[in-house]
C-alpha cells in the first residue's frame, strides 16, 4: 500500500521484557494502521510451532547473518538469550522514503543503535509489565518455554528494564486495550509533529517520561520484587 502522506516516514521502536505484551501490541498496531508496515527481522533462534518464516521473522543459520554483517546489510543487530537478532537495511530505507511508517519489535540494545544510525527517524515505546509477578505470569500462560528459560527470561527482564528511561514514551501494560489507544495516540502524534504545521497531541505527552513523574519510583519497585 502506498502512502498517501507528504512526508518522510518514521520508525516506531515497541520494546519491553519478553511477556510484557509488546509483540501483541505490534499486531494490533498492524491490524488497524494501514500505512503502518512491520520491520521483519532475522534470527539465529530456532522458529517456535507457532511463528511462520517470513512473517514473524527471517529465521536463517549464523554464518548467512554473519555474512549479512559483515556486508553492511543489516540496520541494528544484538545477541539476546544465545541468539541473534537484526533488521535489514534496505526495506526500512525503501518504507521511509515512500511515507510509510515503520514499526519495529526489537529490545533495547537495537533501539540504540538504530537511534545512533538514524536519530531523527526514531520514536521510542517502552512497555512495562505491571509487576514481576504478572509478568511471570504470562510468560507461564505462554506455554512456549520450559520452566528454565522462563527463569532465564525474567532474569533479563530486570537488566532490560533498567534501560526504560532511554526511551520517549513508557507504557506499563495493566490492560491491553488501554495500552493500545495510548499507543495510537503517541503515533499520531509523531506523525502530527512530522507535518506542517507541527503538533503535539495531549494525550500523548502523558506517556511520555515528562508526563509521568511517578516513573522512576515505579520501575524501582519492579526491579525490588
């Protein structure tokens, strides 16, 4: 779908722990943002029963990622619990110059580098889990992982959440459907910014780090359970 939108267009980052609901989010983002495409990554790790190989990621061997590096294909890439994980270059560039938003499912380590590769490009969601406890939770509902890496996974959570004010906008995720508007409204409102003349949606500066000043006090409490 070509955009109809005189203006460059953005890359929208979700990221949080694993279980804290961003990869749903990112699909009803998609479901409902026609000019909204997903930044398919590549991944060393092994594909889950439930994921299809060019829709949730490129799923290739760690000499042909390697090789990808190497050649300068790749936007971003990070190892995260063994594996690698990446975005390629050229279809990022291609969305942006027509007008089409991007939006990219990648953890704190490739937000960094894709904010230091295309600073003015970049929008930032972190999600929050309500507390450990809920987030372990939802990763035992999963019932994708063995009780190891699930131990594993909430070990990482707590490094992963220390990197939250890195971020423009923080969402804690207590109830999906609430967590999605608040996410549409940071959206159109970067989109706003990016058209003339400039504006900045209300609701959406509540989401931000400024908007919420109870922040640090909360993530202190997460990271205390």
């Amino acid at each position: 779908m070509a955009s109809d939108i005189n203006r460059r267009g953005l890359m929208l980052v979700l990221s949080s722990p694993s279980g804290a609901g961003k990869s749903t989010l990112s699909r009803l983002l998609l479901e409902n943002d026609g000019n909204l495409t997903l930044s398919v990554s590549v991944t060393t790790r092994a594909r889950r029963a439930s994921e299809v190989d060019g829709v949730h990621y490129h799923f290739i061997d760690r000499e042909r990622f390697m090789a990808m590096r190497d050649a300068g294909d790749l936007l971003e890439w990070a190892e995260v619990h063994g594996n690698l994980y990446a975005t390629p270059r050229a279809a990022v560039e291609t969305a942006l110059s027509a007008g089409r938003d991007v939006l990219f499912d990648i953890d704190w380590q490739g937000t960094q580098q894709i904010k230091q590769a295309m600073p003015a490009d970049v929008v930032g969601i972190f999600v929050l889990p309500p507390s450990m406890k809920e987030l372990r939770s939802r990763l035992e509902r999963r019932a994708e992982d063995a009780s190891d890496i699930i131990d594993r996974r909430l070990a990482n959570a707590r490094s992963e959440i220390r990197h939250w004010n890195e971020y423009d906008y923080i969402l804690v995720n207590r109830d999906l459907q609430e967590t999605f508007g608040s996410a549409r409204e940071v959206l159109a409102a970067e989109r706003g910014k990016r058209q003339s003349p400039p504006f900045l949606l209300e609701a959406a500066a509540r989401h931000s780090q400024a908007g919420q000043p109870d922040l640090p006090a909360f993530v202190d409490g997460l990271l205390a359970e």
